[in-house]
C-alpha cells in the first residue's frame, strides 16, 4: 500500500512538473523610493518584468502569461509620439490595458497612494516621474 501510493505522489509530481512551464512570480511588497527619481521608481518597480533598459527582458518576465512589453518602441507605435497621456494612464490605472487587465502587471497608482496617503500632488508627482522616464528610453 505504501509502495502505491508513493508511485502515485511520485507520479502526480511528475505530471504537475510538467504543467508548469513558467516560473512562480513571488509578490513582495513595493519599497518606497523617492518621488522624484523616475528612474529609481523604474528599476525598483518595473525593470523586474521590463528590463533594465526597457526592452521587454526583465528577469521575471520568463514567469508572466504573456511577454512583457518593450517600453523602448512605444512613441515608434505611436507614429514617432510618445503617448504621455496613456502611460500615464496606465501606471496610474485609470486606463485599462491588456496587460493590466491580467492583473499579472499592477497598477501601481493604488499603490503609490499606499505609500504617499492622503497626498495627491506626490501620487501624481510619481507617476509624472516615472512617465516621464519611460519617454526618456525611447529609441530614436
């Protein structure tokens, strides 16, 4: 009886192993950076999935769904504009996007409102930053 059912953990283990063909995403909680430094709120919150230069290649972008995106193309998609506005959007999670709707990249408005209270004007302030950040690695 004991010989079956370890060949039938062993088995169930095997079978799990194989359905799992991505890496576990560990969510730990977002470290406050200062509001003034676009690109120390980049590497602290968003170079984990979107690389250090922006290009999609982060290390936990092997355990997302779908690939992350190449932040260095966005203003080339957008006929050669940045779209300030919709990034802004999308980091503060007003605007609804695919890769926010998986729920897999966090909006991180509601977190920066976590970490500032009350204060509108430093939410805002951070994610501007960091907006403003992102427009500076676009390729030219």
């Amino acid at each position: 009886m004991l010989r079956r059912f370890m060949l039938f953990a062993w088995a169930a283990a095997v079978l799990c192993a194989q359905n799992e063909s991505r890496p576990a995403i560990r969510k730990t909680p977002a470290a406050p950076t200062s509001a003034s430094s676009g690109k120390e709120m980049y590497q602290a919150y968003c170079a984990a999935c979107h690389g250090a230069n922006g290009k999609g290649d982060g290390p936990a972008s092997a355990a997302l769904k779908s690939r992350s995106l190449d932040l260095t193309g966005l203003a080339r998609r957008n006929a050669g504009k940045f779209p300030e506005l919709r990034i802004f959007g999308a980091i503060d999670g007003d605007l609804r996007v695919t890769a926010h709707g998986s729920k897999e990249m966090p909006t991180w408005g509601s977190v920066f409102r976590q970490m500032d209270g009350a204060n509108v004007a430093g939410v805002k302030l951070r994610i501007r930053n960091l907006t403003k950040y992102i427009e500076s690695l676009q390729v030219k």
